[in-house]
C-alpha cells in the first residue's frame, strides 16, 4: 500500500502517530477525532479504514480534523488494520505510535501518562489497563474470571503486573513498532494477547498505566458478552501456541 507523506511533524518533540483501526465507524469518527486532536495537537493521526461498508473514510475526512486515511480494499480484521499503521510509523520514522479506538472507549487524555510511563521505565510498550485503580469499568460473570485468568497468565510471561492484557488501548515506541509491522497476528485477540507474547520474545519490556475508559459513543460493540468470555478462554491457548515461536530478534533502532 503506497502512503502520503507524513504531516508535519508541528513541535520541536518526540513524533507521535495516532493510529485508528475503524470499521464501520462512520458516526463514532465525527465524536472521537476532534477530542484526540483537542488532547493530542502535536500528534499525527492515521485512520485505517478496514473495509468498511459504511461512510467511514468520508467521515474521518469531513471531521474537521487533520488526519490521513489508509483505506482498506477488504476487511482484515483489527490486526491487519493495525498492521498498516505500524507499517506506517516505521516508514515515516516516527519515535512512538498510540493505538486508540474509533468508538471513543479509550480517553486520549491519558496518552502523556503513558508516554511518560515510557520514557521513565525505558518500556517499550505501555498498555492503558482498566482494573489497575482508574475509573469504574467493570466486568461480571465468565468475562470477568477469564479475564483474571489471562491477566495473571500474561503478566507471568512478560514479567510485568498487568491487569487488563486485552486492552487495545497501547503506546509503543520505535523498537515495539518495528516488530509489529512485521508479526502484528490477525486473528481476533490476536492483536492484544499473542502481539504482548510476540513483543517479550523479542526481549521488549512491557508495562502498564491505569486509564479510565468509556462506553462506546456509537455503534455497536463487534461481540456478546458471552462471545467475548468464549474468546477470552480461547485466548489463553493461543497464549501457549505463542510461546512456542522461535525467538524474534529485536531491531536495533529506538525510540529517543
């Protein structure tokens, strides 16, 4: 996929790319871009449009923000949307790229937290994590232990405390970028769960900071409740199937 060139880099500062996977987002877009602009001026935003059967392109573009669309030819799913923006951030040579949500679920407020997280614990990657003191975003019933399951299974494969390894809600820097423009997995989960396996066997360090998140502004969520706990369980043999891979040599470059 050809890209533009990359916007103008507005600050003398580390380069951020803000990167939206979007399927059918067509009235969360108009909502969500504006509050990442107002929260983040010096950020460059990518809108990847999954093969969307809806508006979506035409809405990011008419949201009165700057951005770029990358606008898929088929629906790949979140990893393969994903992938695109990280090919992108290698290309364009930017020091940190943030994942954030279309449906307005992940607060950009909470983006400096995590690039200070990143400078100040040399982490590669910092998840925004729900359940770690912020907000009051809960889970119930077979969703919820699995959850706890997974999070405990994950935190002892990265070394890290994580309480919420499904969260898309991710700060990476150059390294971290590197990697996931190469082995970003496509299958659902695969995004979250197997790219934190994939990243600690390159030898990144994972942390997380606390964030508030909030209700999707519009459109409806992709999955039940039930399917997602069915997923989640899932989710902890793919763990193991990860663990498997040969090891990934980690690339030399990094974020200043």
């Amino acid at each position: 996929m050809a890209f533009a060139p990359a916007l103008l880099n507005r600050r003398n500062v580390a380069r951020l790319l803000v990167i939206i996977p979007a399927w059918n987002e067509e009235k969360a877009l108009p909502l969500t871009l504006p509050g990442i602009s107002r929260e983040l001026p010096e950020a460059d935003i990518l809108v990847v449009n999954d093969g969307s059967s809806d508006n979506t392109t035409a809405a990011a573009l008419n949201a009165g923000v700057e951005c770029q669309v990358a606008t898929l030819p088929v629906n790949l799913g979140v990893g393969g949307a994903l992938r695109v923006g990280y090919e992108y951030a290698v290309k364009q040579g930017y020091d940190y790229a943030c994942q954030i949500d279309a449906d307005g679920q992940h607060d950009p407020k909470f983006v400096r937290e995590m690039l200070e997280a990143a400078k100040s614990s040399a982490a590669d990657v910092v998840i925004g994590a729900r359940f770690a003191g912020i907000g009051d975003y809960q889970m119930h019933g077979p969703r919820k232990w699995a959850s706890k399951m997974l999070a405990g299974l994950l935190s002892a494969v990265t070394r890290a405390r994580l309480t919420d390894p499904t969260s898309g809600f991710k700060l990476t820097n150059a390294r971290a970028n590197c990697i996931l423009a190469n082995h970003m997995p496509v299958e659902y989960l695969g995004d979250t769960i197997e790219a934190l396996v994939i990243m600690r066997k390159a030898g990144l360090k994972v942390t997380q900071v606390g964030v508030e998140m909030h209700e999707r502004v519009a459109g409806l969520p992709s999955h039940s409740a039930w399917k997602s706990a069915q997923q989640l369980f899932r989710a902890m043999a793919t763990v193991l199937v990860a663990l498997t891979r040969r090891k990934i040599d980690p690339p030399n470059q990094g974020a200043e």
